[in-house]
C-alpha cells in the first residue's frame, strides 16, 4: 500500500439484519391457490380486490397519492404531497430556489424541505449536518463507463471548492462530487448536460443507476454486452435527462442490474430487478429476479419472478414492474415500504398477475431453463493487465482506495484514458476503476506512470483488493462512525500481520442503512455506538461474516456485536486466521 493512499483526507442501536434465504416465501393468493416455482408448498391467503386498487392518480403531469390512502404516510409522503419535487426541474424551480439565501431558505418549512428533501430528485444531497450548505451530488452513468471528458468537467467542479470538494466511486458504478453550493447548481446541471451526463432521478424515491458488466464489449469470456440494456433502462428511467414522470414518485428507491457475465459482477442478487441472460427456443433474452434489498430493518436476496423476457422487452417490463410498485407499494412506515415487502403481500405470483396487467400485451413468458451463468465459475480479478476480446487491445484495473478521489486525481485519470486508451474509464461496484482499450505496446509505459505507482496501483496487496466503505461520517449524516480511513487504517495493519492467499472482501458501513453492502462481503462492519472494557462509551462496529456473491450468493450473518473499533485488528486476524487460512507473517526483529 503507498504511503500516499493512507495519507488520503477522510477526516443508535444496530438492528440485527434478517438474512434468511427467501427463495421459499410465502405466497399468497387473489382468487385462487398460488404456488411459488420455487416452493414444495405455500400458505394460502386471500387478498382482498380492493387491495389491488392504485394508491396513485395522474393530476396536471404528475402521479400523485390518493386522498383515500393519505392516512398513516410517512413524512416523506407529506412532503411529496406538500409540493411535487420534480418541479424544480421541470418547471424550473431550481434556479428560484438557487437565488435565495441559506437564511432565507430556513425561516420556511417549504423551502427547508426544498433543500434537505426534494432536492434528492435532481441528486442533490445536503450535508446540513457535517458541511452544512453544501451539497453531494450523484450522478448517473449507466454501466459505468464514463469519458475522460465527463471526468475531467466533473474535476473542474469539484476543484473550485478546495478542502471541500472531492468524489468518489459509488457501489452502484457511478461518481458523487462533494462540496456543491446552491448557487452553482444550475450552471453545473447545464455543464452535465453539456457532457452527457445528468443527476436526475439518481435519490429518494426514483430508480438507481442501472448497473452492468464492467467489462462489457471487451471481455473474451462475456455472455452479453450489457451496455445496450444498460443505456436503454437509463434512457427510459430519466426520459433521457428530462425526468420520467410515470416513474418519480415510487413508495422508495429501486436498483435494476443487466448481468453480462459469469463472474455476477453486477450483484444481481441485491437489486429490486435483475436481467438474467438465458436462451429460450433460440432466443436471447432474460430470467428476471425481484426483490432484493438492503435495509436497517431487513435485508432480502432477489427471488425468481418465474419470468423470461427476449432481449427487445426489457423496457415494458421494467415499465410494468415498476408502475406495479408504484400503484400498489405501501406508503407508510419507511422500513416497509421496498417492493419486496409488496410481493411479499401478493405472493410471487400475485405480484407477477399485477406486472402482466400492466404489459402492452398482458402476456409474460415463463422462465427459461436455459439459463446461460454458469453456476460452477471461479470469479476473475480484473485488477492489472488482461487482454480484451479485441485482439491487440487490452485493458488495466486500478485500485481506488475506498473510492475516494481528489480533482487532480480524476485529470490525472483522464489524461491517461486519453494517452493509452480510448478516453474512456469504467467504474466498478467494488469502487475501482478500469481502463479499457489500451494498444499492448503502450502497456509497459503505462504501467510505469507514477500515478500507478503511487496513488491507484493495478497490483494492490491482496487485503486491498476487496475494500468497500461508504461515505462515512466525515460527509454523511446518518453514519455513526468513521469508515473510509479506518478502513484502509484495519487492512494494512491486519496485513502486517498475517498473509492470505485469496482476496477477502472486507466492506464497511457507517450505519444500519447499510450503503456499504457489508451483508455481501466475505467479513462486514456496520458502525454503532458501544463502550470499551472500562466502560466509556466509543466508536464500534458490528462484524458480520459469510457473504457471497455469485451463482451461490447468500447474505452474511452477525458474528459478533459491538466491538470497539480500536479492538478490530486482533479480532479480524483471528477470523482470517480461522476462517481463510492466514498465516502469521514473520516480523524481523531489528538488531
């Protein structure tokens, strides 16, 4: 690890998570006894008709509540009913709101919600707690892939607010700047879409970035190129950076992958839809999985919608699907409210009758056996030098320590794209970074830039390799603890210590809401509040093991509660110890 990623700047009751394996739910009926494919029996319940009538109404261009289903919404509700979000960008609210004082803005609840809720529908995020006046924004960009000039605008942003301003990888595949001011917002909303890009639709209740394979297009070994689908969903999810309408007033946010290869680098396990390549008949197409979610109350892997889409339907279906949560999802206590908690209320095959209703041609085929993944596959590291499927060409995975980055970090990035590639960058879920397109002859000079020497190298020590934080509390509100620092601060003392011959996946989390993903990493820590063996009270985390991801995903369990965060390296050498088969590394006594 370089000295100069250690020296980077990162300066509540945890609820034990339910990661029951919900492949055999309960289903639930309508008019008849429904049976989920995937269960030897179920229970049977009635749903009342009444139930499947649509919570929302469309009134002057926007969907609305119903006044029949108003009582008992959670405040986020409220505040939607208060004042449609989407204004402010589709009628231009934005550059209002962009010319009134922070003090101003205070004295009204209207405009307080403005800035610290509606805004997350242009993805903007206030840091009232810990940057109070400036803002996060996220940005979307499907499968990742993004331009040097995108990054290089996007550094320009970010490098005019100094201290402040910085951006990381997200683990859904796309940038987040920091330190944004109110006033700036329209001119950088029109500088994104100057580039290609927008922030529209990217928090609060709207679909996320659509994620895919990092690799798509140039992996010898990918079943599909995911970046079609991936563009198409996005397209459709922001009506191609104007905002979609049908689609911003969902009960909470929704994630959608487009699997392209073996290796299940797209997570497709935790997203609320995920395309699965399969065959049907000589078809290409997609399985569809639903459902999967991470929340502080629950967490829930994607089961099967017993349902197979050719590859030119994945737009009504998703469509369908999601017009299908937005009428009929609950609006009420905000940790019941993803689409998961719905299908659970209708059974797979309710919620499955509700997403046929709403198809152009009220049909959907069943799933496919053929079923492309294959199920025995060891997940390849795209860390250093691969040969792509274009001969002559090749591509370098870069280590991004945690996904932070400054401003000159992103140029740095962009002019290498530029000079060995196709000015192009791919960004992963792991919060890394892969340059694509390189010509072979142009390897070794690259591999001896400084910047991969120093700052983002393409062979990271193994306990690197998996490392995930959030935010953390230095920028996040809602975190308890630190995590970006600490994070890097535990791998390299642990790897002091002790030597593993595989990559461990070690994710942190500042809090329950569990942005980290710590339930899919190999060890988890979630941060909490505890207190030390004399008793005073510190920073702790919650430590989970035995995530997977891939063919045989599952979710991790708590190991071990409350463990002060000054306790962890003993405690994560001894689990990589029994656990992974780590060694003891010989220290060499100084003479």
């Amino acid at each position: 690890m370089s000295s100069s990623s250690s020296s980077l700047r990162f300066l509540l009751p945890t609820t034990q998570i339910q990661s029951s394996n919900r492949r055999n739910s309960r289903s639930l009926t309508i008019t008849q006894t429904l049976t989920t494919p995937s269960s030897s029996s179920s229970t049977t319940t009635t749903v009342d008709e009444s139930r499947l009538e649509p919570r929302v109404e469309k009134k002057d261009g926007y969907w609305i509540l119903k006044e029949k289903f108003r009582q008992g919404i959670n405040p986020s509700e409220k505040i939607k009913i208060e004042r449609e979000p989407m204004k402010l960008v589709v009628e231009d609210g934005i550059k209002e709101l962009s010319q009134v004082s922070l003090e101003e803005i205070e004295k009204s609840k209207s405009t307080k919600d403005d800035i610290d809720v509606r805004l997350k529908w242009l993805g903007l995020f206030h840091r009232r707690k810990h940057q109070y006046g400036r803002f996060m924004m996220r940005l979307k960009l499907p499968n990742g892939v993004t331009t040097s000039e995108q990054t290089r605008y996007l550094a320009s942003v970010i490098k005019k607010y100094g201290k402040d301003g910085c951006a990381d990888v997200t683990t859904r595949q796309n940038w987040q700047i920091r330190g944004v001011v109110l006033p700036d917002v329209p001119e950088i909303m029109e500088g994104l879409l100057s580039v290609g890009l927008t922030s529209l639709q990217s928090g609060m209740d709207n679909v996320r970035n659509a994620v895919g394979s990092p690799l798509a297009g140039i992996d010898p070994l990918e079943i599909v190129d995911t970046r079609p689908y991936t563009n198409l969903l996005s397209q459709f999810i922001t009506d191609n950076s104007r905002g979609n309408l049908d689609i911003t007033n969902l009960p909470r946010k929704w994630n959608v992958a487009v699997v392209g290869t073996h290796d299940l680098y797209e997570h497709p396990h935790i997203n609320d839809l995920a395309y699965m390549p399969a065959t049907k008949n000589g078809r290409f197409g997609f399985n569809l999985l639903v459902g999967g979610f991470f929340s502080p109350k629950r967490c829930a892997e994607a089961i099967p919608l017993d349902a197979w889409v050719p590859a030119d339907d994945i737009i009504p279906v998703c469509k369908a699907i999601l017009e299908a949560y937005r009428d009929l999802g609950t609006r009420g206590n905000r940790q019941k409210t993803r689409m998961m908690w719905l299908i659970d209320e209708l059974g797979i095959e309710g919620f499955r009758s509700e997403v046929v209703k709403r198809l152009p041609q009220q049909e959907l085929e069943r799933s496919s056996e053929e079923d492309l993944v294959q199920a025995q596959w060891e997940r390849r590291d795209y860390f250093g030098v691969h040969p792509q499927k274009q001969e002559g060409l090749s591509f370098v995975g870069l280590h991004v320590p945690v996904g932070r980055l400054q401003a000159d970090d992103m140029e740095e990035l962009a002019r290498l794209a530029d000079e060995y590639g196709s000015s192009e960058l791919r960004l992963t879920v792991e919060q890394n970074i892969i340059i694509p397109n390189i010509e072979n002859s142009k390897i070794e000079k690259l591999l001896n830039e400084p910047f991969l020497k120093e700052r983002f190298s393409p062979e990271p020590p193994i306990l690197m390799k998996g490392l995930v934080a959030c935010t953390g509390n230095q920028f996040c509100g809602q975190a308890i603890i630190e995590t970006k620092a600490r994070a890097l601060q535990v791998a390299e003392e642990v790897h002091k210590l002790v030597e593993v011959t595989k990559p461990v996946r070690m994710h942190w989390t500042g809090c329950p809401n569990t942005c980290g993903q710590v339930q899919v990493a190999d060890i988890g820590f979630m941060g909490c509040m505890t207190r030390d063996e004399d008793g005073k009270i510190c920073e702790g985390a919650d430590v989970y093991l035995g995530g997977r991801i891939g063919s045989d995903s599952h979710l991790a369990e708590i190991y071990k509660k409350a463990v002060p965060v000054k306790n962890l390296v003993p405690l994560v050498v001894d689990i990589l110890k029994e656990k992974f088969g780590a060694v003891p590394r010989e220290i060499e006594e100084e003479d």
